[in-house]
C-alpha cells in the first residue's frame, strides 16, 4: 500500500493506493471513499474529458475512465504518481508520501530544496 497527502485551500486530502484500489479521505469526513462514493465536479471531469460535455451517464464514463487508467500501471507507485500529477492540475498540493509502511517522504520541497 502507499498514500500520500494532499493540501487543498484549507483542507487536507489523502489519497492511498492499494493494488487496483483508490481510496480518498478528506478532513471534513474522516473515513475513506473510493471514487464511487466521491461527488465529481462536472467541470473538472469535462476539462479532463471534453467529450462528455453533453452525456447524460458522464459521471459513470468518468469513472470507469479512472479505473481503467489506474488498471493500465503496473506498480502501486507508478498508480500514486499518476495521481498526483492529476490532482496537481486541480490545485491539490501534494505534501507527503509513504510507501509500504516506511518514513514519509517529503513531495513539496522548498524552492532551496529543503
């Protein structure tokens, strides 16, 4: 398994890859959600996916986009950076990473490198 934290306005996301499965947790919430269980903004599906501006069944297509896009890597790893270069598009700033139950690694490192 590996996770990573997020930090979004003033929330804090985590996201923790297992296998073929995504799980998202917010601070607001407390407990993990897997996509399905997520409200999608329609504006960010359609700016990843324009060609689902006008389909009444976006939100499903969107998802199983996602689930087909995690499928097509073969590590956990290869899955999390995925993720966070996506979430980096919306804003979400990636903060810590941790694989396999071994220390954090900082994501987000000043502009000196620290």
């Amino acid at each position: 398994m590996i996770g990573a934290i997020f930090q979004f306005a003033n929330e804090v996301v985590e996201v923790r890859v297992s296998d073929n499965q995504v799980y998202f947790r917010d601070t607001k919430s407390g407990g993990y959600a897997t996509i399905e269980q997520l409200n999608l903004n329609k504006v960010g599906v359609v700016k990843e996916h324009p060609d689902l501006k006008d389909d009444t069944s976006w939100r499903i297509k969107a998802i199983e986009r996602f689930k087909d896009k995690i499928k097509s890597y073969n590590t956990e790893l290869q899955k999390m950076e995925y993720i966070i270069q996506d979430l980096k598009k919306f804003g979400y700033k990636p903060m810590l990473m941790q694989q396999q139950g071994h220390r954090p690694i900082k994501l987000n490192k000043d502009e000196d490198g620290k």
